[in-house]
C-alpha cells in the first residue's frame, strides 16, 4: 500500500483501502477524492477534472482520480512496478497506464481533506509536475503521431521514385507507384505501430490481420465520408472536408489500435 505524508488519508480511509484491497487481491484499489467541497481550492479540483478527461481521452480508463497517493497495490503488480521507470506522479500516472485490461480499479471514495482552501501545504509542483504527467498520458500518442508523419513521409517519396523508374504510360505507372508505395509504407506503420508505439504483446499474424480490416475499413470511411461531405457542405472545398475527415478518423484509429489491434 502506498499513501501520501501530507495528512491528507485518515487511518479509517487507508484501513478500508487494505480491507478491499485484501478481498480483492487481484485490483488495483485507488482511495478517490472528491473534488466538490466548498473547502477545496481551485487550483486542485480544476487540476483534476483537467488531468481525468484528459486521461480518459488519451488511455480510454475512466478514474476519478489520477493523482491519489492512497493506494492498495496487487502483490504481482507491484512485482512489475519495480522495472517501471519515474518517481512522484509521473511514477504513479505510468501505474494506472499499465494496469489498463490487467488489473481491475476498484475505487474507494475517500474523506478530502485540506488543511487551508488558499494556502494548502502539498508536495506537488504545479508547473514542474503537471510536464511530466502530461508527458507521460502523451507518450504513446507522440509516437504514434511520429509513426503516422514518417509513414505518409516514405509513403510520398516511395511513389515518387516508383514513378520515376517505371516510365511508362502516365496513368499505369502511376497506380502501380502508389500501390507499391503504399504497401511499403502501411507495413512501416505496422512494424512502428506493434513494436515501438503500442509494444503489443498481441501475435503478430493476429495484428497483422485486424490492422489490415482497419486499414481498409479507415480507407472505405474516408471514401465515403469525404464524398458525403461534398454532397452536404457543397461550397466547403473538398480539402478541407477531406482534412477534417481523416483527423477524426486518425484519432479514432489511434483508440482502436491501442485498444484492439495493438493490445499491451
């Protein structure tokens, strides 16, 4: 069990985390705070409510609170926790990641307790802290942006170069450039996608085969909705419907990557 030194957990809060956690050995228990008293100041219930949309949009976990220090930790978990890197919050921010469809979260509301609503005595630095919890929930996400540019990247000059060495008839040598190109490119991505950005533990035919349903399905949605958008929203520029399309769509691939094809 872990709990925090700023007085903030009873006795009775950290006995029930131990009490849950000792009839549900294989959870993680998180002692959640509620942020809705008139006592809390600003600053902490705006920082969380802040940090959990933010964290449920990028992990897809829902948890009413990401930063409680109140914590009943699996025996086998903490096993793995030993190798996990960053101390502080950015440490306890990589827990919560890593235990997503491993570890179950039981929360346990929890007394809140602050000793001043202005001048609240506590240990974490607004500015410092909130760069490496934010950098953390962003990790994958980068990556998987990175991954996604320097595909499109090989993708352009791969056509490029096809095009140029085949030399024939213009539209032959064209659809055979991107084919090719894109070929190349998609499977960049998925080697980038398994092994650097997610770190899959999934079997590689078996993510290979729902990446490709995805692919397709992405390429068939964007086809569609594109086409759709022009018909609707006429004197909108076809560009700029088709710009708007696939940044949803890139956004909701990345979800159902993470969560699908790409399971940690």
């Amino acid at each position: 069990m872990t709990a925090d030194s700023d007085g903030q957990h009873t006795a009775d809060a950290i006995s029930n985390v131990k009490d849950t956690l000792i009839k549900n050995p294989g959870s993680l228990i998180l002692g959640v705070r509620m942020f809705d008293g008139e006592d809390v100041p600003w600053r902490s219930r705006f920082g969380n409510n802040l940090t959990v949309k933010v964290f449920s949009l990028v992990t897809g976990l829902h948890v009413s609170d990401t930063q409680t220090g109140l914590r009943g930790i699996p025996l086998s978990f903490m096993r793995e926790l030993l190798d996990v890197p960053g101390d502080r919050f950015e440490f306890e921010t990589r827990m919560l990641i890593k235990s997503a469809k491993r570890y179950p979260v039981v929360e346990i509301k929890i007394e809140t307790i602050y000793d001043s609503k202005d001048n609240h005595k506590t240990h974490f630095r607004p500015v410092a802290d909130s760069i490496k919890i934010y950098r953390v929930l962003f990790e994958t996400f980068g990556k998987y942006i990175f991954a996604s540019l320097s595909s499109f990247l090989i993708d352009i000059l791969l056509f490029q170069l096809f095009f140029n060495l085949l030399r024939g008839n213009i539209a032959s040598s064209a659809a055979v450039a991107t084919v090719a190109a894109r070929v190349i490119s998609a499977t960049y991505n998925y080697i980038m996608n398994y092994k650097v950005v997610f770190k899959s533990r999934e079997p590689q035919g078996r993510a290979a085969v729902k990446y490709l349903i995805l692919a397709l399905s992405q390429m068939a949605c964007s086809a569609g909705l594109v086409t759709l958008g022009t018909i609707i929203f006429s004197s909108v520029p076809a560009v700029v419907i088709k710009i708007i399309v696939d940044t949803l769509l890139f956004l909701i691939s990345y979800q159902i990557q993470k969560h699908l094809v790409f399971r940690e």
